[in-house]
C-alpha cells in the first residue's frame, strides 16, 4: 500500500487480516507511519510486492507511480483524479512492465459505459456529485464564499460545466468525474456538476449517458468516511474487491 489513510488504511488492515485469499500485506509506505501497520520504504515495498495500490493522493501518483511500474509491479490506482493530465496518463501508461490498473472506487455501471462507448461514441454524459457543503470547501474559495458553504440552509451549484475543469477546481471530488470520462473514452463529451448540500448525508452521484448503444442513469448515495468525510466509506471495499480478482480470479466481473 502506497497510502494509509481512510481508503489505503481499511485495505491495509483487511489484508494484514487474510480476509483476501490469495493476497498478503507486504508492507505499508506513508509518512504518517501508522502505528499497527507494517511501515516499509518504498524500495522495500518494490521487492516484495507484486501489486502496488496507491491511495495516497494525486501528487504521491504523479511522484511514484512511473518508478512502480517501471519495476515491473502491477499498480492499482485509487486517485484517478489524477488521470485528468493526459501527460501523466501517457508516461504511467509507457512506464511498465508493469501493469496499471484503475480502481471502480465510489461508484458503478463503468463497464456499461465502456461498452456503450465502443460500440459508438456517447453523445452526452453527465456526472452530477452532491455531497455537504462544509466538505467542499477549496483553498482557492474567498473567505466569503467558504463561510456561506459552511453556513448555507439550501443547496448550492458551485461548478457546472466541462469534467476537466470541474475535476481541476475539486480535486477530492475530481476522481468518480474522471473515472467517469475515462470509461466514456472522451473527455470533451463529459460534463460534470458539483452541488453543495448542507443536509446531504450521504454523497450522490447521478451519471446519465447518451448515445446510439442506448441511454442510461445511474444513481449512487454513498455514506461518507467517517475519517476523511471526501472519501466514501465503500471505496476501500471496491478496493478489495479488485485486489482478489487480481489475485484469485474466479468468477469476476471486468
Ligand atoms: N476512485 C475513487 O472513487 C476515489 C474515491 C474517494 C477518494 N479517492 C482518492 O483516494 C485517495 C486517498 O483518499 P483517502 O480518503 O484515503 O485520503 P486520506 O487523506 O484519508 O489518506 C491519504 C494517506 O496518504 C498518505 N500520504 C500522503 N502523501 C503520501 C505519499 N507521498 N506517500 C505515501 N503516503 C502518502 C497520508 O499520510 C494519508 O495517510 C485520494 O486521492 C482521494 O481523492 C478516490
């Protein structure tokens, strides 16, 4: 594990556990060096692993990921967000051997998407998240606007248009619209919207699709971490679930 915060930490503690036949916890890399986790550099977890996940954030992605794959370790993303710079796409995708796999994390019907898209070009997609307001606040945001996120009685639309700008200016928000572009092959056909909730307990997300394969809608409300309220409580299991595809294939949904 790259990572072990409210994602990267239940995984961590899951596999530590053998609740994944087929997989062991190597060890852990991360600064905040968990006490009940085996925390190892990230030399030692390149020659003893062979799977990487990262979980650790955009820039920890950016920084490390190449060196993963190059040493020929399978690496499997948690922030996709940072998928939205086409340049880092390109050098992890040119970095192998190894392997660069994409988590589904908060949200589904990806596969769905990418059939769609295969058989034709998705005409219109959409990528609505609401999640509470007191969470979206941005370090770009003026005083103002932040206080009126932290005190509003109604919800507000803070972003509407193009997915690469909107993942730009809420990066913590930015991986479920990015996973979604990703899937659609196409990120000038996706348009994503952020809504500020103050009364929203759980995180939404409504995806709508376009195009000559058919229309689709799907609609998730995940409940948020309680440790890292951006995050959904489910990723890390979405997390798991990939890890043992990967390391007992079965019967698997890809
Ligand atoms: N794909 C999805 O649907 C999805 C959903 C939610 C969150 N995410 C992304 O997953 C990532 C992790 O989220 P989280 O909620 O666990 O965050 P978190 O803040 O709870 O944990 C991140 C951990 O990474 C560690 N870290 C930071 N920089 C590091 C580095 N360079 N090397 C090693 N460790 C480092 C931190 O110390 C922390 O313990 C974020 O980028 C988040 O945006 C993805």
């Amino acid at each position: 594990m790259i990572g072990a915060g409210a994602i990267g930490g239940v995984v961590a503690r899951a596999l530590r556990d053998g609740t994944v036949p087929g997989a062991t916890l190597s060890g852990v890399v991360d600064p905040a060096g968990p006490a009940d986790l085996p925390v190892v550099s990230l030399d030692e977890l390149l020659s003893t692993s062979d799977l990487v996940v990262e979980a650790a954030g955009q820039r920890a992605l950016a920084e490390v990921g190449p060196q993963v794959l190059a040493a020929g370790r399978d690496l499997l993303v948690v922030s996709v967000g940072a998928l939205a710079d086409d340049a880092l796409l390109a050098k992890l995708l040119s970095a192998g051997p190894g392997e660069l796999h994409l988590s589904t994390g908060a949200i589904g019907g990806l596969d769905l998407l990418r059939a769609a898209a295969r058989m034709a070009p998705l005409s219109r997609v959409t990528i609505e998240t609401t999640k509470l307001a007191a969470n979206l606040v941005q370090p770009w945001m003026p005083a103002d606007q932040a206080e009126r996120l932290r005190t509003t009685a109604e919800p507000v639309e803070l972003m509407r248009g193009p997915a690469r700008e909107v993942t730009a200016a809420f990066p913590k928000s930015a991986n479920v619209a990015a996973s979604v572009a990703l899937a659609a092959g196409d990120w000038d056909v996706v348009e994503a919207a952020v809504i500020a909730d103050p009364a929203a307990e759980l995180t939404s997300h409504v995806i709508t699709a376009e195009g000559p394969a058919g229309s689709y809608r799907f609609e998730i409300r995940n409940r948020p971490s309680p440790r890292t309220p951006t995050s959904s409580e489910v990723v890390p299991h979405a997390v798991l679930g990939a890890i043992a595809a990967l390391a007992e294939p079965r019967v698997v949904f890809r």
